[in-house]
C-alpha cells in the first residue's frame, strides 16, 4: 500500500494527525517511529515483578479544560475519577503542595485566616518590593516571601536545572502559585483522569485503522529504509514530529534539553509512600521526587506484598540522552527562530509536536495542535488542493 501521507514519530502529536488524515479523508498513512513502541513519551508498560502500570518516560497525568481534545480523546478511551496531589518533604516533614493555607499554616505553626495569610506573604515578599530581580533566587523571594521560597521552590528548582537559582535568569519564572485556601488540587483544569486501561491501550486504539500502517524501529534519517528522509521528502507529504535540529542535521547548531533518569526500585512493600508523588524539596536529597504508580490506580487490585518506586534525577541532556524539558535560553530562541525559518521553507514537511516545535507541550496541548494542524492544512491540502506550508 503506497502511503498518501507519511507521520515521523507516533507520539500524541503524530498519531492524532494519522487518525484523523485515515478516518476522516480516508487516506493511507504510514507511521514510523524509531522506538520499539508506540505512543512516544506517554507510553506504559505493565512491570513484570508487581504487575503495577508504569509510565516509562516520567508519570503521565492528563488534565485539560479543551472540550474539543476532551471529546476527541473520550473516543479511545474512558478515564478513571483520579486526581492528582502532590506532597513535599521539607526538613523530615511533609507539606501539602503547591503553597497553600494547609502549607503556610503547617509550616509557620500558625492558624491564620486567608486574609492573614495573604497579609503575611506580602509583607515577606515586600523584602525586595521596588526592585528589579535579575536572578530567579531574587524574582523568587519578591513573589513569595523569602521563608516559604527557601523551604520549598530554592533548593527543588536547583536541583532541576543543576545550577544556584541565584545564577539562573528570573525569567523562568513569572509567578509562583499560591492559594489561600486549602485546596491542594494539583491542576485547576474542567477535566482530570488517567486512562482507565492504561496509556498504550489508548494509544494503540488510535493506531488501530485498517488505513494506518505502523513501523517501529526505524529512523527517519536512516537512509537505508523506504521511508526516509531522503526518500519521501519531495514525493509525499511528511508530517514530522521528531527534534527540528536533527532535521536540518543541527545547521544552525544544537538546541538545548533537560533529561531525567529514572532509578526505579522493586519493594516489598506494599505501599512505600501512600500517595503517587512525594517532592524532595531539600538540598541534601539528590533526587527531585519519588514516583510511587500504584496510586495513579487505586482502583485496580494490585498485589498488596510488592510495590515499584522511581526516584527521579534531573540534569542537562547530552547528545543520545532523552530530551524532556527545553531549556529555552537566549541562544536556543535565537537558533529556533533560524529553524522556523528552514522550516518554512522545507515544501510539504509540517513541523509538530514537543520535538519539532522545542515547546513543551503537555498531552492536551500536544492532541489540540495536532487536531488544528489537521483542519487548518492537512484537510485544506487533501480536500482543495491547496499548498501543504
Ligand atoms: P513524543 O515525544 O511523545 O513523540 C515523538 C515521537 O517521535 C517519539 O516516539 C520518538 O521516538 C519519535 N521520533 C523522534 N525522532 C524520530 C526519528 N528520527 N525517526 C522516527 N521517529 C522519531 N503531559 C501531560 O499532559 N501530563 C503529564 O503529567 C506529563 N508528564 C510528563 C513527564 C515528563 C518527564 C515529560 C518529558 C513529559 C510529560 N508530559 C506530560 C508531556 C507529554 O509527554 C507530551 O505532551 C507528549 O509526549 C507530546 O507528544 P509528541 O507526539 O509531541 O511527542
């Protein structure tokens, strides 16, 4: 079967755009991905010595408030009624997370009002009121006071980046969240669950059209195989989902990502934490948080006698590593605007999704794009003839 359109990488991004193209316009798409598996970064797996579901790439929650992405996503899969929380371990206690009137009152001993509260972090914060904070340990201590941001976001952001907060720019931050009530809901949005029969069974529900055809292990930039870059650009159409560097064989120079390693660990046990994810908001602890992911399912009857935890490390990614987080300075925007550039130009190749835009892009976000690359130039393309750019 001779494919109508080609789809580099079967994330969220590629496989919406391959669902759509296969079901809608009736088009054969042929999908390839250089992992042994589909779904990208979202992907799970059942670990074989606890039977628990385990996100491979870092937990995966979805969360959105697109009515759009919600109905398109409801048509593989139900959702479970989870809802995430996080809790933070500060100096041997345990916080509820983000900031709020659980945490501020717990932390300065106190039982004050919302308005007290309030009243209190804008008189720690007015520490550096006035001033222009050209560092992120400053921007931090003028957003939140300076006792809450040293307990809880100081030394946590420092372990993230590897780098003193005081020699990161402030613009990373533009708010610090804090809620003078006690909800300690993790995401403020209208919809929230986990796939009920796990992320790869949703993903290959996507995947499953008699018009998808699906090969794994195979590199786009393989010019060995059928369908690589030297092979189908110029003669069909390529969505393409991978790193936009690699694409243009890093011309206008690398850009730069943040990696996690994942230390995972079989206990016997069968509950280490009581909850999914516990932060390590301390210095002296080298990890950032620990991921326990039997609570992403309380439903499921998982074995009581064993449970899986992964302790998750940050720094920055080198060449071969996964890249995660752009890390997004002055010169990686400067060297993306150059890719957009080549981008532009490059005549039936679209670009999409975490990789080949540098954005993070949380799952709804990375469905929503695609579903609006789909109708505003793929259906326009095939439907009208016009230009695919
Ligand atoms: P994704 O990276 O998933 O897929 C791209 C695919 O392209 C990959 O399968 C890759 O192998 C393939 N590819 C790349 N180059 C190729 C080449 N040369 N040839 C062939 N194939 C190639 N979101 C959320 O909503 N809630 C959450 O809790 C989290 N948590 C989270 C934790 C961590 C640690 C990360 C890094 C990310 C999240 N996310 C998230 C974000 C989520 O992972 C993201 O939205 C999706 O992965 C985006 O899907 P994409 O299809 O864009 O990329």
């Amino acid at each position: 079967m001779t494919a109508d359109l080609v789809v580099v990488g079967s994330g969220f991004f590629g496989l919406t755009i391959a669902e759509r193209a296969a079901t809608e316009l009736g088009l054969n798409v042929t999908v390839i991905d250089r992992r042994d598996h589909i779904g990208g970064n979202a992907y799970s797996e059942t670990e074989a010595q606890t039977g628990i579901e385990v996100h491979r790439y870092g937990a995966h929650l979805f969360h959105t408030s697109n009515e759009k992405v919600w109905d398109y996503v409801n048509r593989f899969t139900t959702f479970t009624n989870y809802v995430h929380r996080v809790y933070g371990v500060h100096k041997g206690e345990v916080f509820p997370l983000p900031i709020n009137l659980g945490t501020i009152n717990q932390f300065f001993r106190a039982n004050y009002t919302p308005a007290e509260a309030r009243a209190l972090i804008a008189d720690q914060a007015g520490e550096l009121a006035g001033t222009d904070p050209q560092n992120l340990n400053d921007k931090g201590i003028q957003l939140i006071g300076r006792p809450l941001y040293e307990a809880f976001i100081k030394h946590y952001t420092g372990k993230q980046w590897q780098t003193d907060p005081k020699d990161l720019p402030a613009g990373i931050i533009s708010r610090l969240p804090v809620r003078y009530t006690y909800d300690n809901r993790y995401f403020n949005d209208t919809y929230e669950g986990l796939p009920t029969q796990g992320y790869t069974a949703w993903i290959e529900r996507m995947a499953d059209h008699p018009n998808i055809t699906v090969t794994l292990s195979t590199d786009f930039f393989d010019e060995s195989q059928p369908i690589s870059k030297g092979n189908t650009v110029g003669n069909v159409p390529v969505i393409y989902t991978g790193a936009v560097d690699k694409y243009f064989d890093y011309a206008e120079g690398d850009l730069s990502w943040r990696t996690i390693d994942f230390e995972k660990e079989v206990l016997n046990t069968g509950d280490f934490q009581g909850t999914s994810v516990v932060n390590y908001n301390d210095a002296e602890v080298p990890y950032t948080r620990i991921i326990e992911p039997r609570h992403f399912h309380p439903e499921r009857n998982y074995q009581t006698d064993k449970t899986i935890i992964m302790r998750e490390f940050s720094r920055f990614a080198e060449k071969g590593d996964e890249p995660y987080y752009p890390v997004n300075t002055e010169a990686d925007r400067a060297k993306l605007l150059a890719y957009r550039d080549l981008a532009k130009a490059e005549d039936n190749v679209l670009f999409g999704g975490r990789l080949g835009t540098y954005k993070y892009l949380d799952m709804h976000m990375a469905i929503g794009s695609a579903l609006s690359m789909y109708e505003n130039k793929i259906k326009p393309h095939f439907e009208g003839g016009e230009k695919l750019e």
